[in-house]
C-alpha cells in the first residue's frame, strides 16, 4: 500500500523509531549504502523557498543512487493552470516519489489522494515532519532514549514547527510543552490527535503561558522563527505578542542540566533567540541542520520499501 508522510503521526510510534534507527544506521555509513533499487528519480517540488531543504534532499537522493529532479512552481504549472491531482497523475508515470513544500496541508493531501507514489510534505503552513525527523535524530544522539524526555517550544505554537513537535514529540513518547501566549497556542485538533498518541506511548502535551515554567527542568529547548513565510505582513503585530517567548540564557538556565537548544533554522537572532544561546555550547543546531539529510534518506528508503 503507498503510504505518504503528510503529517507527523502518519508514522506510528514503531514507524517512526524504525525511520530513525535507518537513519543512524544510513548515517554511519554514508557512502557504502546505495539502497534505492535501481535508477529512481524523485521530485521535489518547492512553492516557498528553501535552503536546507532543497540541498538536503537533492544530495540524499543522489547518496541513495536516485536522481533528485528539482521543480520550483514558479517556473512549472502546479499552482498555476495544474491541480495537484493532475499533477501527481503526470509525475507518478516517471518518478518514484514527490516531495512537496507548499501552503496548503489540502494540496498536499489531494496530490497523496491522486497518485500510486509516496507523497511527502517538506513543510506546509501546518506541519514540518522532515524537520521533526531529523529534530529526534539529533535530540537522541546528544540525550539518548527519547521517551521520558521532555522538550519545550517557544513561541508561535501554530506554526508547522508548533504542530509538529506536538505530533511527532508525543509519538516519540516525549512530554512535549509549548509555551505560547493567548491567540498562539496550537490548534485544538492536533492537540487532540497527540493527547491520543501520547496515552498510547506515555509521552504528554501541556500548553503554557509562562516561559519560565515552560523552561523549568526541560531536556531540550526549542523555537522557531516568529514570521513564517506567508506572514510576513503580521510581522510587527507578531514581534510584540511574541516578546516575552525569545529563548535567552534565562531559558537555558532554567532547563536542566545538560539541556540541548535546537531550532529548525533560519533562524533571527535577537528575536526568538539569543546569539548567545544559538551561538553557545548548548546549541546543536548544525548537527540538526546535517540530520537532515541522514533523517530524509531513511524516509525515503522506508517509503519506498512499502511500496
Ligand atoms: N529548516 C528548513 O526547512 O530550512 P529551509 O527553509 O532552508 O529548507
Ligand atoms: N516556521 C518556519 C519554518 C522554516 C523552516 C516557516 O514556515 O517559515
């Protein structure tokens, strides 16, 4: 049965823990394993822009011994004369996935619904799983076993980053706290899908007002950008409400011993985080940034291998 990752609990908590044991196992040995099967193109498709993102999936699916073919919409007819249906109908004839960066989480589930071929969501408005993927793989190489970890976000709760740590952190079996203030917190539905997960897997989600008691005792400290893209005009209006949540060595100071700071990047030193904290000894952030490659890889091949 094809199967997409459009949303972080797509993955089950054992799918998910397979994804990332793959991706230690393809990051240790870079350049020995070739597993995609033959010559296999992938496309990866990009409506908003992409630093890590693009770069991480065109050299992992090259790593894998598969083509990376690279779309921008702006030059193709998806979001132009093209549905995503069709879309998917034309590429699934050539390639052996799609990689979509997009607005819409709806495009994205219509392109899932036409095609034979995984669909994988590389951010919409809503979700980031890519991102989250490699976020355990990096937070399980500095701490060890997620399960019983607790990390804390900060910031704007709504966002994809938001969401996603919500989802895919409770699936993990992490107690995932987000600290947002009134009018940011993460949407009721996904908080409902993680409590679901979370009392299977034992892991938690608590939304909190204050930062500090967001802070308090946690293993990993995270945000995000407080202007997604396609928010740029609520840029100012986000810059007052979301003052009080930047991650500053108070922050850091306040989580445990040997707390870890990650953030997907770019990031905006200064306003949701201190260049001292991103900058600082307790930052892994290029770790993350290189997970990325090792994370999508493992997805890649594992979605495929369901096929
Ligand atoms: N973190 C992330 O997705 O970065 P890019 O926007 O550069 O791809
Ligand atoms: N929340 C950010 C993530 C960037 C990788 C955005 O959507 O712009």
């Amino acid at each position: 049965m094809t199967r997409h990752l459009l949303r972080d609990d797509d993955l089950s908590p054992a799918e998910q823990a397979e994804v990332l044991d793959l991706a230690l196992a393809l990051k240790k040995d870079r350049w020995k394993l070739k597993p995609l099967e033959g010559p296999q193109t992938v496309a990866v498709i990009f409506d908003k822009s992409s630093t890590r993102t693009r770069v991480s999936f065109a050299v992992g699916i090259a790593d894998l011994g598969g083509s990376p073919l690279i779309i921008s919409t702006a030059n193709s007819q998806l979001g132009g004369k093209e549905t995503p249906s069709d879309t998917a109908r034309v590429l699934e004839r050539q390639v052996a996935a799609i990689v979509w960066r997009t607005y819409a989480q709806a495009g994205l589930e219509e392109m899932a619904r036409g095609t034979r071929v995984p669909v994988v969501n590389a951010l919409s408005d809503d979700f980031h799983p890519c991102q989250l993927l490699a976020d355990l793989l990096t937070i399980r190489e500095h701490k060890g076993d997620l399960a019983g970890l607790t990390l804390s976000f900060f910031g704007d709760g709504q966002s994809n980053m938001g969401h996603s740590y919500v989802l895919a952190g409770v699936t993990a079996g992490m107690h995932v706290r987000v600290a947002a203030p009134e009018g940011y917190g993460p949407r009721e539905d996904v908080v409902a899908d993680a409590q679901r997960i979370a009392a299977q897997t034992g892991g938690s989600v608590t939304i909190l007002v204050d930062p500090l008691e967001a802070a308090a005792d946690a293993d990993v400290i995270v945000t995000d950008t407080w202007v997604s893209m396609g928010k740029e005009e609520e840029k100012i209006a986000r810059i007052r409400d979301l003052g009080a949540y930047k991650v500053t060595q108070q922050t850091m100071d306040a989580a445990a011993d040997g707390a870890i700071f990650i953030h997907c990047l770019p990031a905006d030193r200064g306003y949701e985080v201190d260049a001292d904290v991103i900058d600082g000894p307790q930052s892994v952030v290029w770790d993350e940034a290189e997970n990325r490659l090792h994370a999508q890889k493992a997805l890649l091949v594992w979605l495929l291998r369901q096929q």
